[in-house]
C-alpha cells in the first residue's frame, strides 16, 4: 500500500446518520436523517448514534467529495430501504 497514491484528506470528516423505524418490516417506512460534524472520530460518532437509537436501526456514513460531486461512504450497518437484490454473505477483501 502506498499512501502517496491518495490525493487528499480531512481531518474532521462530515458524517451522516439514518435512524430507521423500528426493527421489523416496516422499518424502511421512516427515516431520520441527521448531519454530524467536528466530531473526533467514527467511534465518538457511533456511540453517539447508539445512544440516540433508542431501539431503532441505525446507518452510519461518512461525506465524500466536494460541494459539487458529494457521496456517502457506508461505515455501519445496513440500510433497510435496500434492495435484497445484491448478493448476500460476499466477505470482505483487505490488501496492504
């Protein structure tokens, strides 16, 4: 791994949070969104979505781009509102 191969970085990234309805199947029917900035860390911000959740799934992203191209990154959880289409149990691959 090369880390001269990254042309930019943040050190206080812009996360997103999705809380969902209650577990169950009609949990992708309501979703509260809120934007969460100058925290520390992911950690600090998913123990702040935990204690929020009250019971309700949770999914945690992180702001990529710039103002005029910008995406999440998925960092926890599973959105609820998404298809089932995908193939299931894929594992991860990490290089380095």
């Amino acid at each position: 791994m090369d880390p001269r191969d990254v042309s930019w970085e943040t050190e206080l990234p812009v996360y997103r949070v999705y809380f969902w309805g209650l577990p169950g199947p009609a949990a992708a029917a309501a979703c509260d969104e809120r934007r969460v900035s100058g925290a520390g860390d992911v950690e600090e911000v998913l123990r702040w979505a935990h204690h929020q959740a009250q019971g309700c799934a949770f999914v945690g992203y992180v702001e990529a781009g710039d103002r005029d191209d910008r995406g999440l990154l998925r960092l926890y959880g599973e959105d609820p509102s998404a298809s089932d289409d995908g193939p299931s149990g894929v594992p991860a691959t990490a290089t380095g």
